[in-house]
C-alpha cells in the first residue's frame, strides 16, 4: 500500500498531474471519475495569495468528491511560500504540494518552479519552511535538473526527504528540455531503488497507453505514475492503464456516446464553477481532444468554439452521437 502520511493509495497510484489552466475542478471531476487516484489543483502562485489575488484564491476551490487532492503552490521567495502555505492549508486539502519543475519562462524567470534547480540549498530550506507552517503532508515535484550538467535529482531526493516530505514526483526532463524530446526515467529509476529512499516516488513523463504504464512499472519500480498530457481530452487513460496492470488486456476505447457523455459532464461543470461565459470559453481548449481522430470532425469543433449558448452547444453535442453513432476511435 502506497501512503503519503496517512493518506492511502492503493497498491500503484495514478496520479493526475497539475496542470496550468487544465487542472482546474471541472477537469478533475471526470479524471476521478475515470480513476485517478490523486490529483493537484492548477499550481497557485504564493505571492498571488498572500496578496489575495482572485485568480489564485479561486484556484483552492476543492470538492469532497476530489479528494485526496493537494494544493500545489510555487514561489521564489521563502518567506511568501511559507504565508501562502498557511494560507493553502485552511483551505482544507489533504496536503501540499510544492511545484520545483515548471520550465515557463513567466515562472522560472522570476526565481520560481524549476529555477530552484540552480538553487538547490533555497530550495531546501523553503521546502523546510513550508513544512514548518502547515500540519498537512508537504510533497514536491520536480525535474531532473536545470540542464544536462545539472543532474542533482539524487542528492534533491535524499535532502528533501531528510528535512520532512512525504513523497516526490519527477518529470523525467530538465527546465532546458522543456517538454521536448523522450523523458529519461533512468534517474528516476535509480531513485525509486535507492534503500535509502524511504517516501513514495512518482515518475511522470511521456506515459500515454497501457503498456508504457507497465513498462515503468516493471523496469523502473517507482510508487505510482503522474499522467498529465495525457489526460487530456481523454480522462479514460487512468481506467485503461488501471485495467491493463490487473488484466494484462485492454479496457474497450470510450464510444461515441462516452465521449459525449464526459464531455458535457466537463461542460456542465465548467458553467457551475466558471459562469457562462468563461465556462463556455474555456471549455473550448477540450473540445479537439475529446473528438480526436473523428474523420471530417473540423467543421463541427468550428461550430463548437465559434458558439456562446450553452443550450446550442449541448445540441451540437447530441448531433456528434447522432453523426458518429457508436464509433470507436
């Protein structure tokens, strides 16, 4: 049984990862839905809630039903990332996460996310601090370095798990790789067999289908999987990699009417949390992805996008089932 504190997981957790402007509720609700065992709010910044920013105090909107859920907060500066940790606490999640991987520009340019590669004694003593001003388990996620020649992954494991966190995801790139090219779970790997490691070890990179699930799973020995991308668009990935590692058989693909179904759902709930006009235009950035791969679907997602009406925008939901009946993609 995989823990974090007290916090039960299951034998092998999927985890979804956080992600900006994607993992906001209404994403998560279909993810849970589908089987993600853990999930993260969209990462907050700490300076935006010591200030009490709208846009980041909206982001501790959590739900019963979400849970375990963390709230992941980044900042460059000790003191604010340890108010804003007590501020992320009342909002009564099970822990907290702190985000020492985001490669953005508009993030790591201003001392925050992965730039404490380049710092890795600040980011001990914030991760301290941070711990130090919360009750609740405090995670980390990461990457492998700031660049090739910067490696540390090993030595940031064993420090931060010394000073008090309870598990650790790494992305298997550096802040200079960005999102390109292969993630290397090698590190991570090594990590995951250290003796001396004692919390949970997540690995997050490139997982996209069943069988790569496994092959992490088998060749690596991490705790558990942080799935990002992936999810996309196609929430279904937590129970087909769930499947797949019980059964050694692949779950059927969603049909058409699955597709719908989860769609409007993430709708619906998107018009609840956000109102009708940003529920309806963020929900826009989804609309390719729940249809990837239909044949000719271009003019319909136009329509999709192009529409303000929510009552229009579920009729062109039903005309999909009607166009595309039980396809299976």
């Amino acid at each position: 049984m995989v823990k974090i504190g007290n916090i039960e997981l299951g034998e092998f957790p999927l985890l979804l990862a956080p992600m900006e402007d994607v993992s906001d509720p209404p994403f998560r609700s279909v993810c849970k839905a589908n089987g993600a065992d853990l999930m993260y709010t969209e990462f907050i910044s700490s300076e935006g809630l010591i200030r009490n920013a709208v846009k980041s105090t909206h982001k501790l909107d959590i739900f019963e039903e979400e849970r375990p859920i963390g709230i992941q907060i980044f900042g460059g500066e000790i003191d604010v990332m340890r108010e804003a940790a007590k501020i992320a606490t009342a909002a009564n999640p099970d822990l907290i996460d702190i985000n020492f991987g985001c490669p953005v520009k508009a993030v790591a340019c201003r001392g925050a996310g992965a730039a404490l590669l380049r710092d890795i004694p600040k980011m001990v003593e914030m991760t301290k601090m941070v711990i130090e001003s919360t009750h609740l388990p405090v995670t980390v996620k990461t990457r492998l370095g700031w660049d090739d020649s910067t490696k540390y992954i090993h030595e940031v494991a064993l420090r931060l798990q010394d000073i008090g966190i309870k598990a650790l995801s790494i992305h298997g790139r550096t802040r200079v790789q960005m999102y390109k090219g292969e993630a290397d779970w090698g590190l991570i790997g090594d990590i995951a067999n250290d003796p001396n490691i004692e919390i949970p070890i997540f690995g997050n990179g490139d997982v996209d289908s069943p069988e790569k699930a496994l092959e992490m799973k088998e060749r690596y020995n991490v705790d558990g999987i942080m799935i990002g991308r992936a999810a996309i668009g196609y929430p279904w990935i937590f129970r087909e990699i769930k499947h797949y590692l019980l059964t050694g058989t692949h779950r059927a693909a969603p049909t058409t009417s699955e597709r719908v179904d989860v769609c409007r759902q993430h709708f619906n709930e998107s018009l609840k949390w956000k109102g009708k006009v940003r529920g309806v235009f963020e929900m826009r950035r989804h609309y390719s992805n729940y249809f990837k791969g239909y044949t000719d679907f271009k003019p319909i997602r136009m329509r999709l996008v192009q529409e303000n009406d929510p009552e229009i925008i579920h009729a062109i939901l039903d005309e999909i089932n009607g166009i595309y009946e039980e396809q299976m993609i």
